[in-house]
C-alpha cells in the first residue's frame, strides 16, 4: 500500500511537473491580451505610448531588481530539485541559504543590453504604435508570425534541425510560409464585417470612440505589429543562448528591464516632445501601467525566461495562435470591436500552418526520444543537473 501510494504520488508529481509549463504559457498569453486592450484604452484617453512603456518598464525594474538579489538562491534550489517544500522551507530561514549564481560580467551585461534593444524597446514600442493604429485583434492575430520567426531564427542559429530530404522539416518549411501569407491576408484585406456590439444610444460619438475609429490603420498598424513579433523573435532566441551559459532566469529579466527603461527613456525623450505627456493621470493611465509592470513584464517575462530554460524558445512561441481568440473575446466585450471577415480567415491560416509546424516538430521529437532510449522527464532532468 506505501509503494503505491509512493508510486501515486511520483506520477502525480510528474504531471504537474510536465503540465505547468503549459498551463504558464497559457496564463501568459491571457496576460498578454489583456495588457493590449488595457493599454489601447489608457492611449485611446491620449497617453503616450513612448511614455506608457518608460514608466512600466520602470516600475518592472523597482520591482524585479531587489527580487534577482534575495530570491535568485531560492529558486536556484527549486530549479535544481523541484521541491516547493524545501523552496518554502528556504525562505523561512534564508540566511542559511547560501547557493551563489554565476558571475556578473561585462560581457554579459553587454548581453543584457543588446537582448533589451530587441526585446523591450524595439518590440514593445512598436506593439504599442501598431495597437494605436489599429487594435489589439490585429495585434494578437499577427503575433501568431512569432512561431514562424522563432523557427526560421532557431533553424539559422542551429537550435533547431533542418533537414530538406524529411517531409517533417519541409511540412516545416511549408507551415511557416502558410503561416506568412495568413498575417499578410490580416494586414492587407479587412472585409465585411461579420459580428458587431449593438450601438449604445448617446455613445456614437464619444471622443474614445472617435479617437478609435479615426486612428484605425491597419496596413500601418499590421507592419508595426510585424516589426515587434520579429524583435520579440529574436529576444526569444537571445534569452535561449544567454541561459546555456547563465541559467539564472529572474537575474536575466531584472536587468532585461533595467536596461529596456534607459533605452526606452532615451528613445521617449527624444519622440515626445510634450512635457504635459510626461504627467500620469490617477485613472485608465496608472491602471494600465501598474498592470503592465507587474504582468507584462514581471509575470511574463519570468515565466517565458522559465518556460525557455525548461523547453525551449519554439516551445514559448507555439502559444501565440491563442491570443486571436481570446483577443477577439476581449475586444468585442470591453471595446465594442467588430470582428471582420479578413481578421478570421487570416487567423485561420495562420493557426493551420503553425500547427502544422507544431506537428512536424512533434514527430521529430518523439523520433529523437526513440533513438536516445531516453524519457522527456528524465532528459529535463539530466540536463538541469550536468
């Protein structure tokens, strides 16, 4: 009876272990929608989103350097066993634990410092140009172009396995350039529309509303938009090198945000010249930025850098596809947007070549698992802990 119940227990321990980064990775893209409709409301009011990403990423950086400094050793020790008990237990006696990280260098901070241009400054200034343009719908349906990015980004930097004569790595090929022409039928063609809220009475002409309508460009906002996945693409594959060598994933991300806000500052000094731009409005404006600190960049950041770590920057890319949906959800709900018939036959196809991607890296895994003998479980394990 205590083997099976210790034979319960392993099992259940192994679920929970394989499942989380799923379940993560799934709470990060609902994080992620939300961030871009709250913001679309907060720039919809006439805030600035040179300003919007300066102070967030500012706030993330009060928050997160402090933690990279007294809580790196606590989660080293889960990394490197897996026990939240022995993790609580450290914290309560935290001056008996004493695993040091790795060294700060200069040429890792330079590191840092080139994974915040792409990731950070160049990215998330232009999500939140592209979602002023045009809307957070458009946003989350040409984010599904990261998997493809990520892949062809992985395949240059030998991450991952390209070979032209299997019919998984050219399903491959295939499902990135299907993946391409969806985002393009997004960005290009909007159609008729197809669902819209019904007109509230007195609220045609409200100024947000106004200010919505008038600011719709999607060509522009969709090569934005383009722009940013690509530069998130590329920040992904940074983080996967950096963690080879510095797997230390709260310390990556703490100065990841330190050295976004000096660029981002630079950059906001330089595009906004309104001084009165620089003043945050104790409404939508300060709500949109606590909200971004602590979800956009704390809670995403950490858990992307750990899902990376764990699985992989493919992986972390797969996710992408759910956003267009609950994007479209959210959109509809709280900014009364209307669905049209571009946005989803463009999302369709994108969905369908990405997953075909997906299922060709699938069966490319489990071949790999066959020839090695080896469990994923087991794999985790053993590389953690050479």
């Amino acid at each position: 009876m205590n083997e099976k119940g210790e034979l319960r227990e392993m099992k259940v321990k192994s679920f929970l272990v394989e499942s989380a980064p799923f379940a993560a990775m799934v709470t990060v893209e609902f994080l992620d929608v939300g961030l871009t409709t709250i913001s679309k409301a907060a720039m919809s009011k006439g805030m600035s989103h040179f300003v919007f990403v300066v102070y967030s990423n500012a706030l993330a950086s009060i928050i997160l350097l402090p933690a990279s400094f007294f809580f790196a050793r606590f989660l080293s020790i889960y990394q490197s066993n897996g026990s939240i008990v022995e993790l609580l237990i450290c914290v309560g006696i935290s001056c008996s634990c004493r695993k040091k990280r790795p060294p700060i260098t200069l040429p890792l901070l330079c590191k840092f410092f080139f994974l915040s241009i792409a990731g950070i400054t160049l990215m998330q200034n232009c999500v939140f140009t592209g979602v002023s343009y045009s809307s957070p719908t458009l946003g989350s349906a040409l984010a599904n172009l990261i998997p493809a990015f990520t892949f062809l980004l992985a395949v240059i930097f030998r991450m991952e396995k390209l070979e032209l004569r299997s019919s998984k790595s050219r399903i491959k090929i295939l499902g990135t350039l299907v993946s391409i022409s969806g985002a393009l039928i997004i960005t290009l063609y909007k159609g008729p529309p197809i669902l819209s809220q019904p007109v509230q009475p007195h609220s045609e002409q409200s100024p947000s509303t106004m200010l919505i309508t008038t600011s719709n460009n999607w060509v522009i906002g969709g090569l934005f938009m383009a722009t940013a996945g690509f530069s998130l693409s590329a920040s992904i594959i940074g983080q996967a090198a950096i963690l080879k060598g510095y797997p230390s994933e709260i310390t990556m991300v703490s100065f990841y945000c330190l050295f976004g806000t000096i660029q981002c500052a630079l950059v906001a000094l330089v595009a906004e010249r309104n001084p009165n731009a620089w003043k945050l409005s104790p409404d939508i404006e300060l709500i949109s930025v606590v909200y971004s600190a602590l979800f956009g960049s704390v809670a995403t950041f950490g858990v992307m850098a750990w899902c990376i770590q764990r699985k992989g920057p493919v992986f972390v890319a797969m996710f992408k596809p759910l956003s267009i949906a609950i994007a479209a959800v959210f959109g509809f709900i709280f900014l009364g947007e209307t669905l049209h018939r571009g946005s989803i036959v463009g999302a369709g196809i994108i969905v369908t070549g990405f997953y075909g991607v997906i299922w060709a890296q699938s069966k490319e895994d489990k071949d790999e698992v066959a020839k090695t003998s080896t469990t994923p479980l087991l794999h985790g394990y053993v590389h953690q802990n050479s």
